[in-house]
C-alpha cells in the first residue's frame, strides 16, 4: 500500500492491512508464520521553515503484530513467538535536512525516518517495525538445556553420556596444559 503525499494532501489515510508470508521480504532473520496484521492511520504534518518553505511531512501512527518463526539458541529447535509494536513515526522528505545544522520537530515525540519521491510503501515502515521489535536471540523455554556440544544430543531430552565426562575432561586438558608449561 503506497501512502501517496497527494491524497494525503486531501485527507488521512486510515488502513487496516493483512499481509501473508512471503508479501514482505524480511531476510533470513527469522520466517514470518502466520499473516502480518497492522493497523493506524497517516497524516500529512506541515512544518513551516521560514516564511515560504513548507516541509511536508508524513506521520505514520499505529500497530502492527506477526508470529515468527525463530531456532532456539540452545537447542535449535523450532520456537514460534507473537511479536508487536506500537509505532509513531515522523518521515520527512530525503534531503531535506542535508546541511541544516537545527531541525525544528514539529512538537511530536515521533522518530524521524526519510521518504523519497512522492511517498512511501506501508510495507517498508511495517517491516523495518517488525525487524525493530523481533528478539536477537529466542529460547525455547528459560531454562533449556541446549545441545551437548560434543554428541549433539538434546539435553532437554535426555542427558548423554558425556555429561559426565566433561567436567573432568576439561581438568585434564587444563593438567596437560600444565604439564607442558612446566616442562
Ligand atoms: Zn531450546
Ligand atoms: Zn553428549
């Protein structure tokens, strides 16, 4: 959905947009599991730069929620987790605050983000949102147990025989280790 600075111009732009897996490309960071729903409104903000400059500005308000698939990072397997935000922005026009050493804000606690041409795709702000609130690093449960980096094996599932073992392996690597020094 493109938000065009043109009709803005006549009136708000409410929206209610769903958008399936596979609409929005969000990279290799997680998989989008189920459909992208988002909802708000754009309005036309203008900001009066002396006595004849009109900066036209778009502000972009409103919510948008997505279950992504992710790997746990301990164990790797498959965690699906609801993720959303609430979003106030400001875009402002590309270059035109090139050079300007003071920007007049135009009295809202928005974030300010560029838009170039006549507008911007509602699907660019929605996915910048998305990637803004997915976690870096998603457990399956707080206490997992992850992978025994020496068989593999799942010790949420079951503990493996080198469990033991690596307590006192690594007292024997650290032993030799000392015995090398001392030599
Ligand atoms: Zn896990
Ligand atoms: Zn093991």
């Amino acid at each position: 959905m493109f938000l065009d600075i043109h009709d803005l111009d006549l009136h708000p732009v409410e929206f209610k947009e769903e958008f399936a897996p596979g609409t929005i490309d969000f990279g290799m960071d997680f998989e989008q599991s189920g459909p992208l729903r988002s909802e708000g409104r754009a309005d036309l903000v203008e900001e009066h730069h002396g006595k004849h400059n009109v900066v036209r500005d778009i502000r972009l308000q409103g919510e948008v929620s997505m279950r992504l698939g992710f790997s746990c990072a301990r164990c790797l397997e498959p965690v699906v987790q609801e993720v959303e935000a609430k979003f106030d922005l400001l875009y402002r026009p590309l270059g035109v605050d090139a050079g300007e050493a003071e920007r007049s804000i135009s009295g809202t606690e928005a974030e300010i983000s560029y838009y170039e041409g006549d507008g911007l795709l509602l699907e660019d702000a929605l996915r910048e949102q998305m990637l803004l609130a997915a976690p870096l690093k998603v457990l399956c449960r707080e206490d997992c147990k992850g992978l025994c980096p020496q068989c593999g094996k799942n010790w949420n599932a079951e503990p493996c025989d080198c469990t033991q073992q690596t307590g006192s392996q690594s007292w024997a690597a650290l032993k030799d280790l000392r015995d090398k020094l001392e030599h």
